[in-house]
C-alpha cells in the first residue's frame, strides 16, 4: 500500500502575510492567489455597486431597499475564506453591517465577475461552495461577453434562471424591482 502525503490545510496566517497587490482566499483547504482584478473587471464591479447600490442598499426614493451590499467582503463559510466581487444580504437577516473584517453569516446574493485568471475558481470551486452554504442567488458575469447568467439554488442545485446580454434594461433575481441599466454597466 502506497501512501501519499497529504497537503497541510491552508491558514488563515498564509493570507495575512500575503502582499496588498493580490487576493488571498482558502477554498476546499487550499489557498488560492489572485493578483488584482484589471479594469475591466473593477469597472464593472464598481458600476455594478452603484447600480444596485442606491435601489437596494439606500434604498427610499431611489428603490425599494431591504439589502445591505458590499464589494469585496471576506467571507468565512465553514472552513472557507472567500472574497466574491459583491455580495448582498437581506436586512431580514443580517440588518446591520458588522464592524469586523469578516462576515461569517452567508451572503443571500453573489457576484462573480470573470476573469481569465478567475474563471477555473469562480466556476468550479466558489460555486459549489456557495451551493452547500445556502446562498440563494449568484451572478456570474462576463464582461468581455457583455453577459449575465443569474443562477437560483433549488434542492441545493443551481438553476439558471436567466441569462442577460447586451444593452436593454433588465430586470434580474434577485433585484427583479429595478431593471439593470446593462448598458451603463458596459461603459468605459
């Protein structure tokens, strides 16, 4: 019988000593390193912010409210620590914003924002850990594709419930309220 040695888990001390020019997260036990996002990818993060920002976060005369949403938390879930590009919780369940450096209460809503260095992660690791933690909805955008594929959790599994392309408004769960503005979340 041959044994292999297994790979010690990743620790939270192996993020810290990590330089401020990437991302640390442990995902599954490893840890995995990203280099900061390029601009594509922060504009629409940072558009994307401010679209559902005002509607949902504010909320009043600019929406119907009910969401705290935040670009970049650290997430601990179970044994993982993970950074999606913004994630939204309901103010049912989480109705202040914590003080700390991290939220250990799972997100109601995710989005990913795509990258070549992020895709493989993104899909095949964050999304079933998102899955088995109960997050309810995640956004899995494209910004080269101009695209949007709004997944549902049903029964622990990921449902695509709709995809969004091009420039029309549209209105997309969980934020169905107030149609998306896709073609400011295009811009340069």
């Amino acid at each position: 019988m041959v044994t292999v040695p297994r790979k010690p888990r990743a620790t939270y001390a192996e993020i810290e000593a990590l330089p401020p020019n990437v991302t640390g997260e442990i995902l599954d036990g490893e840890l995995h390193v990203q280099p900061r996002p390029a601009s594509p990818h922060t504009r629409v993060a940072s558009k994307l912010g401010v679209v559902l920002g005002a509607p949902y976060h504010r909320g009043g005369a600019a929406g119907p409210g009910g969401w705290i949403i935040l670009d970049e938390p650290e997430l601990h879930m179970g044994p993982h620590v993970i950074v999606p590009d913004l994630a939204g919780w309901r103010r049912t369940r989480m109705p202040e914003e914590p003080e700390t450096a991290f939220i250990d209460l799972a997100p109601d809503w995710v989005a990913e924002i795509s990258s070549p260095s992020t895709r493989r992660v993104d899909y095949a690791i964050k999304r079933p850990i998102y899955a088995a933690e109960g997050v309810r909805h995640l956004w899995q955008i494209e910004p080269a594709d101009h695209m949007i594929q709004v997944f549902r959790l049903e029964n622990g599994h990921w449902i695509l419930v709709s995809t969004a392309a091009g420039d029309d408004p549209q209105a997309l769960e969980p934020f169905d309220d107030a149609p998306l503005d896709l073609a400011f979340l295009w811009s340069r």
